[in-house]
C-alpha cells in the first residue's frame, strides 16, 4: 500500500513537471512570438520613415492625395499642391488672384476658440496616451507602430530617436472671409505640439504603409483619411505652419554695382520635425504664443491675438531664428525683446498669398511674401556682405546641433528662378503654391513691391 502510495505521489509529481514544463514552453514561445512581431513592426516602421525621407517617394504620395481629395470629394476643393475649399476661391482675399490689392498679414482677424477638447497645455513631454487620440487611431496603427496601443510621438522617438517639442501651439478650428468688414478670418484652437503629430502624422505613414506593403494607390475603405474627413478640423489637431517668401530688394550687385532683386530658400535637413531634405522658403514655423496666459478670458486672449501676438509674431521669430543666426529666440518669452532685433519694423511689408492643406499629413499652412529694402542693413547693403552673412549663418547651422536646420540659400528674383523652383522636385508643396500664385500675376505683384 505504501509502496502504490508513494508510485502514485511520484506519477502525480511527474504530471505536474510535465505540465508546468509544457506551460513554461508555451509561454517562452508566446514571449518569442510576441518579440519576433514587434521586431517586425520595428523594421517596418524604420522602413516607412526612410521611404517618407526620400523626396520622390513623399512628393508621390502627395499628389497621389491630392488628386484623390479632389476625386473623391470634387465639390469641395482646389489647388494643384495644396489643398482648399473651393467655396474660397473666387471673391475671397485668402487666396490671392490677378491684379488683386495685396494684404497684409497682420490684418488677417484671429477668433480664439478655447483649449483643443483633451488637451493639457501645462503637460510638459510626452503623454503616451495622449487624450487627444481616441482608440480608433491606435487601432489603425497596430500594424504600424511597434508599439500601437501609445502616440505616434512616443514611438518616433523610442524608436526612430526623433528629437521632438511639445511646445503650446495653435489649432485651426475654420478658414473663412468676414465680407461685411472685408477681413480674413482665422479661427483657432489651442493645444500642444505633441497633439499635432500624434493626430496628423498617422495619415502619412498610413498612406506609406498601404503604398509599400499593400500596393494601393488610394486609401483604403477604413483608412484615416476615409473616416476623418480633411474640412473637419475637429477629428485631429491641425496645426498651423506659416511659410513666408524673403525678397531682399535692391541689393549691390559685386560686379558693377547695379541693385538687383533676391529672394532665400531653405535646404531642409537635420533634426526637423516635418519636410526632412527638402527645400522650402524661408523664414517659416508653426503659428505659437509666445506670453499669452491662457487663464485669461477668451476676449482678452482674442484682443491679444490680434494686437501684440498676432501672425507677424512667428514670422519675426523664425526670421531671429533661421536668417539672423539667434537659435535663443526659440525660448523667448516677451514679444518686447523679440522685436528688438527689428528696430526699424524690417518685416511690416509682409502679405498674404494663400493658404491650405498638405493633402499628405492633412496640417494647414498659410503663405506669403515679405519684402526687405537692402539699405536696412538686416542682412547686408550688398550682395558681398549678405553672401558673408550667410556663409557665417551657414557655418553656425553646421556648428550647433541644436541649431543644425540646414542651409539658406539665395537666387535672382525673376520668373525663370521661380519656374525652376516650380518644377523641381525637391520643393516643398507650400513653395510650389506659393510660386504658382506669384508668377500667374507676377507683374502687378513685383509693381505693388516696388521691384522694377
């Protein structure tokens, strides 16, 4: 008996070792298998970015969009680069059209509309559930991300080493006209930069994701771009970038001494968030406060919007920043100082061209042109002194990795130049539209700058 007892305990034993040997197993393979799916997400995910760098490869997918908004929802838009509502194009001052009066950006009227539903404008870093992000964009990325249930932004950065901000910037809530008082009108939300990527970003690598691995050249039926249409600005966090044209008026020649007419571009590269290796104009940036206190009343905020912080505040900062060679700008925190490096209102000929959608990452850009006269001195009275202005500004952006954007370069402004730019395909879609609009009345334009 003690014998069977002790046969039966040792059978029992040999079971359970059996079993928990097999249940060991299992959960090694579980934790393998899982391994082996992310390290495949991980690959998939570098190879998608790499894909978005190549400028060919991005220029595709966006005229690809661009052609299916238009297809798919014909009603609504216009624009061979940039994407907008059709209903604007005509008698409308957001997009300028032959010998129309040119208008300032500062006129441009600001409605404030509140914090973005979901946002933490005092969250400072990353929230790898950002709130802003509802389920239905995780669960489109799980074949995306290496990790789908966090943001696009917690991703990029533990895994393709993105050196991301989140500072406090602004949202586009509508674009419209105000015809009783002829005023542009731009409505505005308020939020965090890491919001923007987190919502906007997803559309591109989708669309890269279902180009390269799926080979569909239109999104496909329950894509992002399918269940969150482009005109409803509520859906995501469309920040708002402002892309400006510098012409430098009557600048010495070096040869002869005759005066001559430039304009500067922008070689994109280095740790840019956004249109990696391309060219584009210069200064540009996204519409952010610099001191507003967002615990103020909405009037006050508004009546600050469209006085002392209006669009005129980003151009002057990102001028500081990428022409001037001032990276220190960045972090200022009062317009006063800021506008201490325009002591003579350098920038005040800054106008209006038009704005809309990048059909690839659905944010909103508004462009424009600013015109400076040489004989400010900001940048140099001759070409000689602006190309040593440049080439030590060049060395900086070289020198300085937190200030490592590229480099700034300068061409004659004629047709030919801004037909070149029109065609190449290096160059980003604000600049395309922007040069579109330039050249399609380019006389009555250069006649109210004064380049003749």
């Amino acid at each position: 008996m003690f014998v069977q007892s002790i046969s039966a305990f040792l059978n029992s034993n040999a079971g359970i070792l059996t079993f928990v040997g097999l249940l060991g197993a299992f959960i090694m393979f579980l934790r393998k298998y899982a391994e082996n799916r992310k390290s495949k997400r991980i690959r998939r995910f570098e190879k998608i970015c790499s894909t978005l760098r190549k400028k060919e490869k991005t220029l595709s997918y966006e005229n690809m969009m661009n052609k299916w908004y238009k297809k798919e929802y014909k009603e609504n838009f216009e624009g061979n680069y940039l994407l907008y509502k059709k209903a604007l194009c005509k008698n409308n001052k957001w997009f300028h059209q032959r010998e129309m009066k040119l208008i300032k950006l500062k006129s441009i009227k600001i409605r404030y509309f509140g914090i973005f539903h979901g946002s933490n404008v005092n969250a400072i870093g990353d929230e790898p559930n950002d709130p802003i992000v509802a389920e239905k964009y995780y669960q489109q990325m799980k074949n995306i991300f290496p990790e789908p249930k966090k943001s696009f932004v917690f991703n990029a950065i533990e895994y393709l080493k993105k050196k991301y901000w989140s500072d406090t910037t602004f949202a586009l809530k509508d674009f419209s006209m105000d015809y009783k008082t002829e005023k542009v009108v731009l409505d505005v939300y308020v939020g965090k930069y890491f919001s923007a990527l987190n919502t906007c970003m997803p559309f591109q690598y989708e669309t890269a994701y279902e180009d390269i691995f799926k080979n569909l050249k239109e999104p496909s039926r329950k894509s992002l771009r399918r269940k969150f249409p482009l005109l409803k600005t509520d859906n995501r966090f469309v920040k708002i970038g402002v892309s400006i044209l510098t012409i430098i008026r009557n600048i010495e020649s070096e040869n002869n001494g005759t005066r001559q007419n430039i304009f500067l571009l922008h070689r994109r590269s280095g740790p840019v968030a956004a249109q990696e290796d391309q060219i584009h104009v210069v200064p540009s940036g996204e519409f952010q406060p610099v001191e507003i206190d967002f615990s103020l009343s909405r009037e006050i905020i508004e009546n600050t919007l469209n006085n002392s912080e209006n669009l005129m505040t980003t151009v002057e900062r990102e001028f500081a920043e990428e022409i001037l060679g001032k990276p220190e700008v960045i972090k200022l925190g009062n317009c006063g100082v800021l506008r201490k490096y325009f002591p003579k209102n350098d920038l005040d000929n800054t106008y209006l061209l038009g704005a809309g959608f990048y059909p690839l990452d659905t944010h909103f850009d508004i462009f424009g042109i600013t015109v400076i006269d040489a004989c400010s001195h900001i940048l140099g009275y001759s070409l000689g002194e602006l190309k040593h202005s440049l080439y030590e500004l060049n060395q900086k952006h070289k020198g300085e990795e937190s200030f490592s954007e590229g480099k700034i370069e300068w061409y004659p402004f004629d047709e030919v130049e801004l037909r070149n730019f029109l065609n190449n395909q290096d160059a980003t879609l604000s600049l395309k539209s922007l040069f579109e609009l330039i050249l399609d009345d380019f006389e009555y334009i250069s006649e109210q700058l004064n380049l003749h």
